[in-house]
C-alpha cells in the first residue's frame, strides 16, 4: 500500500469554511413594526408601545422548547452549528423539496393559561431575491400577515397568531417557492408589544 505523500495531504481543503462574516441578526429590519401589528390587530386609539422579550428563541444550537415546542428545517443545503450565528443554509436549485423551515408553538407548555396573541417571527437572509410562502395552522386558527412574500437581504418575517387558546398546539412556517440561496438564523415567539391607549 503506497502512502499519502505530504504534497497530495496540503490539497485537502475544508468542505464548508466556517462563515467569518460578523452577523447581528438583532439588527435585521422586520416586516411588521409594532404599529403594523397594531393596525392588523384592530383600531384602539393613540398609541403608546412597550416591548415584551420572547417566550422561545429556537434556532439551529437549540431545537426544542417546552412542551410540544419545536422546530422541523426541510431540504437544508448546509447546518451549522458552529457558526456564529448558528444557521442552516438554503438553496432551493438543489434540492427536490421546497426548502422550509417550521415552528411548532403549544402556549400551554410555557405555563400561559388563557388565549393570547402571538407573534411568530422568522430571521433569515436571503442572497438576492427569494418568493417565500408564509404560513401556518392549523386551519382554525386565525393567523394574520400570511401569504406570498418576496424577501432580500437580512430580515425578520412575522405570522400573527390572533386570540390562541392556551392549550391550541399550532404551527407556522417559511417555505421557499422561487429565488437563490438564504440562511436561517432562528424563529421567535413573543406576544405582540404592549400598546396602551391614552
């Protein structure tokens, strides 16, 4: 058996290079500003908004939440854990499903009690112009800001989940129908900002 020589060894290159790009996925811009969501909510008045934090950020290094919470990514083309952030990585040219990425959410599993609104907010970017159908169930649950959207660059893409039952298991999600490569960065749960009529 004849032996690797050390110039045949120096060839070998890394399949996937980790990412060195700085990405801060807090600084994407989103679809819906409080005030959109207000709006799709109902008419209330002046407004005054207070932020909540999340219930769940789940993303690639964390995959399940509470409950029946949790997270299905179809057709990745790369998963990468070890990158910061962590992301899986899309290109719909190659592959035979549609590329998706799915939210399981049960409000109950975080100990929620009553029906409430929820915002389900995807992270991605897309490396030119993608068509992305967004969307949800099951059937009857009224879900808001769903349908066809045609997404680039780093964004935030939100479902709303209007008046959920606590112990309503729903889902939501982002599949890909036309365009070229994104990443996925996380999915977030949080109920709608505070708005306060004055």
């Amino acid at each position: 058996m004849k032996k690797a020589s050390s110039q045949a060894a120096s060839k070998v290159r890394e399949i996937e290079p980790f990412d060195k790009r700085s990405i801060d996925p807090a600084k994407f811009k989103t679809d819906l500003s409080a005030a959109d969501i207000k709006n799709l909510l109902g008419p209330i008045g002046g407004i005054v908004i207070a932020p909540f934090g999340p219930i769940e950020t789940l993303s690639v290094s964390k995959m399940v939440g509470l409950g029946r919470t949790n997270i299905t990514i179809v057709a990745p083309t790369v998963v990468q854990a070890d990158a910061v952030p962590p992301r899986a990585s899309f290109d719909q040219q190659a592959q035979s499903r549609k590329p998706t990425i799915q939210m399981h959410f049960q409000p109950s599993g975080y100990g929620i009690t009553s029906v409430g609104t929820y915002i389900m907010e995807f992270t991605i970017e897309a490396f030119g112009q993608s068509t992305f159908n967004l969307d949800g169930g099951p059937i009857t649950v009224n879900i808001l800001n769903k349908g066809t959207k045609v997404l680039n660059g780093p964004t935030r893409v939100s479902l709303v989940f209007k008046d959920l039952p606590p112990s309503q298991e729903t889902f939501g999600f982002l599949e890909q129908s036309a365009g070229g490569r994104w990443n996925w960065f996380s999915i977030q749960v949080r109920f709608p900002d505070l708005v306060l009529t004055l």
